[in-house]
C-alpha cells in the first residue's frame, strides 16, 4: 500500500490568525485535491513564529479546541485527510510549541515540544512527553517538532516503536 504524505511550506505572518487559517486551508485543500493522504503544515503554522515576547505569544496561544485546531478537524474530516500542524498551545498559565494531529474522526493527540531553540526559551514553556505517536489508517506517525529531531535519542524513540 502507498501512502502519500505532502508537506506544505506556507508564508505565515505573526499574529494574523486569521490569514494563517486561509493559507493553512487553501494548502490542505490543494494537497488533498492532488491525492495527498497526510498533510505537515509547519511549525507554528496558526501564529507564525519568532515572537517579540512572552505577551505576544500569550496573545496568540489557544487551546487543544481553538478554532485552529477545530477548523484543521474539520478539514481532515471533509477532505479525509490526516494532518500535521503546529500551533502555539495554551495549557493553563503555560505555553507550548505544539503540533496537533487530526483525522476524520477528530483530534489524535497533541505532542508539546521538548527542545527549545535559542529565544523560543525566553517565550515557550518547555515540556518533557516523548514523541507523540499516532496509528493512523495510513501507518504509524512520529510527531516531534525541529529541534527535537536533533537529539538521538528521541528519534530513536520513535524508531523503536
């Protein structure tokens, strides 16, 4: 069985919520068009990336059923895709670099980022989870988010599973 996975690079500007939505929509609705099974948006594909500070990522942050998160749930299930995407997390009084993991029948699971990168430690709270791993009609996937995949030993946690 062939699995076909597209992975979308996407222009996304800070704080404009609602303009990263139609980007993140129109690449999830063109991918799924061309066969895709699996779509990656990138990192923090809701907020965009590289924060002036704490406060304008809070101001950004939303939770598991935000409206991002929601509205990727909802596109998984129309177009009967699975779907990667990152998104600044509100947890409480913390914040987490995340990626959440839809399908047609809702949220998967969410993995919180574990190695932060240079300011994102002035800005994200870290998290220690291991890699989020997800069985999907399509295989198994791995979820880690850039820096993660730098340190051995958490790829080869996933490997090994």
């Amino acid at each position: 069985m062939t699995t076909r996975a597209t992975c979308c690079q996407l222009s996304l500007h800070i704080g404009d919520t609602d303009g990263n939505r139609v980007a993140a929509r129109t690449a999830i609705e063109q991918a799924a068009g061309d066969g895709a099974q699996i779509v990656v948006l990138p990192e923090l594909a809701s907020s965009g990336y590289v924060f002036a500070d704490r406060s304008e990522l809070v101001s950004l942050a939303e939770p598991r059923d935000g409206p991002s998160v929601t509205e990727w749930a909802n596109l998984a299930t129309a177009f009967g895709v699975t779907i990667v995407a990152g998104f600044p997390e509100a947890a409480g009084d913390a914040v987490y670099n995340s990626a959440a993991v839809v399908d047609p029948t809702g949220l998967r699971g969410v993995y919180r980022k574990a190695h932060l990168w240079d300011t994102e430690n002035a800005v994200f709270d870290r998290a220690d989870d291991l890699p989020l791993l997800v069985d999907t009609e399509h295989g198994r996937i791995g979820v880690m988010i850039c820096y993660d995949v730098e340190f051995p030993e958490w790829v080869r946690a996933v490997a090994l599973e």
